[in-house]
C-alpha cells in the first residue's frame, strides 16, 4: 500500500510562495560546520514540525525561529550562535570576497570548493587561470615570469640581482605583482557587481593587493 504523499508547507514571504525545502534548508545549515548528513537530519526534523503545524503557509519569520529551536535541540547553542552570524553577514548590501593563500599543495584548492559549497559562494577563481589569461595578453619576451612556474621563477629573473638578494624570491616577487594586476580587477568587479568570490592562489601575496575601505 502506498503511502500518503506528504503535502507542501509554503512559505508565506518567499518569491512565488516556493515550498519549504529539505534540501535548501541543509545547505544553509553546512555554513554552521555540520556535515552534509546532519544538516539535512535536522532539515528533515523542521519538516516534521511544519507538518505538526498542521498549516499550509507559514512565515519566513517562523520558519528561522523554528529551525533555530530544531537546530538547538538536535546540535547545540554554538551552532545556532553561528547560524545567526552567518544570517547578519548574508543580510548586508556587500558582496563576500575570500582570498586563500599559501605555497603549492597545501590544499587551497581543496578548502576554496569546500567553502564556496558550504557558503553559497558560485563564482571560484585560481590565481593560476589569471595567470593563463594574462599569458594571452603578454609575451614572454614582455614578461617572461609569467611563463615560469613557482618553483622557477628565477630563471626568468632578467635584473641584476645584488649579493644580498635571492633570486627565487625575485622572480616569485616579480611574478605575483604581474598577477596581482588581474587578481584586482577581478576583486573590483566582484564589487561592483555586488557577486561572492572566492580567489585562491599562491600568487595573493600581502601587499600586493589595493586594500578595501568601506563607505
């Protein structure tokens, strides 16, 4: 015997009076920390008091309060004190910029896809595809450390080099400012456009980049 379909709860607030969803629900939750399988466990658990309500359309008000009460019970007041951070950030009029740097191999990659899931965050970019775009743009006889990897920057370098100098550090120097260049416009447009980036790199180096100033 089948069982009975279980019916929408709308959401009152929402654009078109979307129905209230599991799924969405959960991937808000992961920004707190909680695994892919909990936080759908306790998305499940708000449909079940939804359903409880016994009521077609609830609010968006009630429905953040009830996931609050849900996520208190099932994981603890420390994740419903990041639910509510994460809430006050996502309400402001500025786009999320993230930068994440660090040498080869230490996972920035890795940990870029696994914030831009947990956050929402659509738009991931590596300072390595700026660097392939600008090779597009520039020669190498123009700028020869742009067609170097990391590791052999200094072959590349062309200045002469004091005795007190390394010349791998030059070279690395010469190469993150040439891709700073594009890693800003990418920063600017982002807010412009008001749009969530990630960019990660070996080539964000501290000072190198315009820094920020809010209106």
């Amino acid at each position: 015997m089948n069982e009975p379909r279980r019916k929408h709860i709308f959401i009152a607030e929402r654009e078109h009076g979307l129905p209230y969803s599991k799924g969405l629900t959960a991937s808000q939750l992961m920004v707190t920390g909680l695994t892919p399988g909990r936080a759908y466990s306790v998305a499940n658990k708000v449909e079940e008091e939804l359903v409880a309500l016994d009521r077609e359309t609830v609010t968006a008000e009630r429905l953040t309060d009830l996931t609050l009460e849900v996520l208190r019970r099932e994981a603890g007041d420390r994740f419903v004190e990041r639910f509510i951070k994460w809430q006050s950030v996502a309400e402001l009029d500025i786009p999320l910029i993230v930068l994440i740097a660090g040498a080869t191999g230490v996972g920035k990659s890795t940990i870029a896809t696994q914030l831009a899931t947990r956050l929402g965050i659509t738009r991931v970019v590596s300072t390595d595809a700026v660097r392939e775009v600008l090779r597009s743009a520039f020669t190498e006889q123009m700028f020869p450390t742009l067609y170097s990897s990391s590791f052999d920057a200094d072959e590349a370098v062309r200045q002469p080099i004091p005795h007190s100098g390394d010349r791998l550090i030059i070279g690395f120097r010469e190469q993150a400012a040439a891709v700073a260049v594009g890693a800003q416009s990418l920063i600017n447009r982002a807010i412009a456009e008001g749009t969530d980036l990630i960019l990660e790199g070996a080539h964000l180096v501290p000072g190198f980049l315009q820094s920020i100033e809010s209106d």
